[in-house]
C-alpha cells in the first residue's frame, strides 16, 4: 500500500468515477481507497453518470473521455451547462489516454479542472485531486 501525507482528509468526501472499461475502473477506485476516500461511486458512461450525479452529488469527478453513448466531453459540456450551482461547479478531473493537443484544448475550452493521462500513479491522482478540491482552502492559511 503507497503511504501519503495526509495533509487533507478525503474520508467524508464523495467521488464520481465515470469509466467504460470495468478494469480501469476497479483500478482507479482501488487508487482512490489507498488515498483515502472511502465513498465511491463509480458507473461505466456518462449517461448514467448523470443519474449518479443527482442521487450522489459528489465532491469530485474522475471521467474518462472516450465513452458511449455520452462520451467525457459532452458529459462536462452539459454538466456545466446546467445553471445549477450545487452541479454545474462539481470540480472534474479526466483521466484519458488521448494525450493529443485537439483534444487537451477542447477540454479546456469546456472548464475541465484537471486533465491526466493513463497510466497514472496514486501520487498524480492526489496531487491533481487536492489542486481542485482543496487549492481554495490552501491559499487561504
């Protein structure tokens, strides 16, 4: 098991994983218990990351891009879209193997809060994590 620093804690913090492929998604939510969070909601496609969004309304989202039938990038563009504070401002985070810099750029334009490619370390998972939910709190000490 990798050791942290645990500067922040994420036990009471709720995390939305939105990955098609079954193993990368174990993968990621095994990443995310060895950081710390203990409540993780994770589903195969966008499309059903809306229904867990409302029932589960979490801290964060890690999202994959590449998915059917809702794909990341229309996930966060009607995400966003949604005018509601409590939703439309849910921090996200995609975690892609598509490094290409169309693709980077079109996130960006989308407000994506964090952007990693796969592989990725638990170390990357926390430092990107920590930069969206907790920079606020940080600046402010």
């Amino acid at each position: 098991m990798v050791e942290f620093n645990r500067s922040h804690e994420y036990d009471h913090l709720r995390v939305l994983v939105l990955e098609d492929e079954g193993h990368i998604r174990r993968i990621v939510c095994r990443l995310l218990r060895q950081i710390g969070f203990k409540l993780i909601h994770d589903v195969a496609n966008g499309a059903d990351g809306f229904k867990e969004l409302l029932r589960v309304k979490p801290h964060v989202i890690l999202c994959d891009i590449h998915m059917e039938p809702i794909d990341g990038m229309t996930f966060l563009r009607k995400l966003r879209a949604l005018g509601h504070p409590e939703f439309s401002r849910i921090p996200v985070i995609f975690l892609t193997a598509d490094a290409q810099r169309e693709t980077v750029v079109e996130a960006k334009d989308l407000h994506v809060d964090g952007y990693l490619v796969k592989p990725i370390s638990p170390k990357q998972l926390k430092e990107r994590i920590d930069a969206v939910l907790f920079q606020d709190m940080d600046s402010a000490r």
